[in-house]
C-alpha cells in the first residue's frame, strides 16, 4: 500500500516534451540537478508545494548551490496545512504549523524541508546548498 501512494516530483524547467528523447534529457536534467522531492500522495495531494530561495529578485529552487547574503530568504508554501520542520545540516531549525513561511537565512549550510500530517511524513524536499561567501 505504502509504495502506491509514495510519489516523487520532478521539478522542470519547462513543460515535459511530448518527444521520448527530450523528455527522457529533461527528467535526467532534473534528477542530475537534484531538483526533486517526495511526497506521500496517502497523506495529501502536494502539488503546488514550493520551497526555494530568494536573494532580490532572484529565485534559486531545490538542488541549487548559492552563496550566503544577508538579504537571503528561504520560502516554503504548501497546498496544506502542515507540521513543517526546516532542516539545516540535518538538524530541525525551525519548526511550526502552517501553510508557508519566509525567513532570513541566518548561516550558511544545506537547507531542506519536512512536511508532516498528523505525525505522518509527507513531503520531503532535496536541499538548497547555501555556501560561505566567496572573498575577493
């Protein structure tokens, strides 16, 4: 039953081509990108669920490698509401109920989320590689 209802979401930079070949480069693309993440479909649809960073006006997803700023945030929405835990380094940093949030990143580290409906794992992010800033 479990295995049925485990999904795993690619995140494309374009709509999937209709051509095999293409379509077979864009899932290889994504995958090599780290750009994916696993929901629980038992639990909840997670379609339109969301986590990326943002430095201005400049948005990096899942998988992205990005240098610290201070004017760094993490956002997250979600088609539910959620036990959300942000996961730094593997240790929760953060923890609440809700549907979204936005943050300031305050360190460095590899950042992800975890969803959870009534204590049950839901959605699982890939990371977002936030690295020291480079000097010079």
């Amino acid at each position: 039953m479990q295995f049925r209802s485990i999904r795993t979401h690619l995140l494309l930079d374009q709509p999937l081509k209709s051509d095999i070949i293409s379509a077979r480069d864009q899932i290889f693309d994504a995958i090599r990108k780290c750009r994916i993440f696993v929901s629980n479909f038992r639990w909840g649809d997670a379609r339109g669920f969301k986590f990326y960073a943002r430095n201005r006006n400049k948005i990096y997803q899942i998988g992205d490698i990005i240098d610290f700023s201070s004017e760094l945030t993490l956002n997250m929405s979600s088609p539910k509401i959620a036990d959300i835990r942000l996961i730094k380094d593997g240790k929760p940093v953060l923890t609440r109920i809700g549907s979204r949030f936005e943050i300031t990143v305050p360190y460095p580290g590899i950042y992800r989320v975890e969803l959870y409906k009534n204590k049950r794992g839901w959605i699982y992010s890939n990371h977002i590689r936030i690295h020291p800033k480079k000097e010079g």
